[in-house]
C-alpha cells in the first residue's frame, strides 16, 4: 500500500459548497468555515469560507507582520472595503467568481471588512500561521463590532460604496 495517500483529499466540489453554504445559513453569525489544515499552529492557514448577506464582520486588521490574507471567491460574490487608520473608506470592490475581480491580497496591519452580495458565496482565504484570535489591537475603534445595534445600518451604508456592477 503507497504511503502518499494516508489521508483522504478534500475534494472542492459543488455539493461540499452545499454543505457549506447550508450551514453558514443555518448559523447565527450567518458564517461557516472549512479548515483546510489540519492543525492550529500549522504555519499557513487554508480554509474555505461561506458567508451570507446580512453576516456582519467587523472591521479590523491583523497587527502581526506576517499576517497578510488572501481571499479568492469561488462562488457567489463580496464587498470588500479597505479603510485608513482613521476610518475613512480607501477603496471599496466588488469580487465576483464569475466576475474581472476574483480576489484580493490584503496586507497586514490593512483595516478592511468583507460581506455577501449573494446568497450562497464561498471563498478561498490564505494566511499565515499558527492561529491567533483578533485581539483588541486589531478591531477598528471607529465601528462597530459584531452583535452591536448599529451593524445592520452600518452594513447598509456600506453596500452604497461598493461600484456600481457591469451592465
């Protein structure tokens, strides 16, 4: 028997993002993950991520100078906004699977949020390893954080930044 199948792959096909879809709906932050690493202190993190409309992430940045993430949609599609140190909106994007933007290499120490267009997106995101929660340093003091009464509008507001589709 050949040691280089030991473990079974994860094959990306349409019904795991199913699942995974289903349950980010069925979830209360409107969010579910798939590591696709096998270990916490694991020196890169792979992972696919469904979100739904209406998920609220606050926005935040990774301190950590090694903490760079990259996100690639591969289903559906996300409003991405990068902000300054002081909160003002530097850019907004729209990443479409099926769109000229796919994806986004965001830097560390980068404040930046990300939320659903579509029901039904799934994404791709890379960084570095091992995990560690956002701290304190790392959320935006200029917005709201996740639960709060203002996320809703804050969403909305949010959504009337991003460019206009391609017609």
């Amino acid at each position: 028997m050949s040691t280089l199948l030991m473990n079974a792959p994860i094959i990306l096909d349409q019904p795991l993002l199913d699942r995974l879809g289903e349950q980010a709906r069925q979830s209360p932050r409107l969010r579910a993950h798939l590591n696709l690493h096998d270990r916490a202190d694991a020196p890169c993190h792979r992972l696919l991520v469904a979100i739904e409309p209406g998920s609220y992430v606050a926005p935040h940045r990774h301190v950590e100078h090694d903490k760079a993430e990259s996100f690639v949609v591969i289903r559906g599609s996300l409003g991405l906004i990068v902000f300054t140190e002081h909160g003002q909106i530097h850019s907004a994007h729209r990443l479409d699977a099926c769109g000229t933007c796919l994806g986004v290499h965001i830097p560390c120490n980068t404040f930046h949020t990300i939320f659903a267009l579509t029901s039904g997106t799934v994404f791709f995101e890379s960084k570095a390893g091992p995990y560690a929660p956002i701290g304190e340093a790392d959320f935006a003091p200029w917005a709201p954080r996740e639960g709060a009464e203002a996320c809703a509008a804050q969403l909305a507001q949010w959504h009337t930044c991003l460019p206009a589709t391609a017609v």
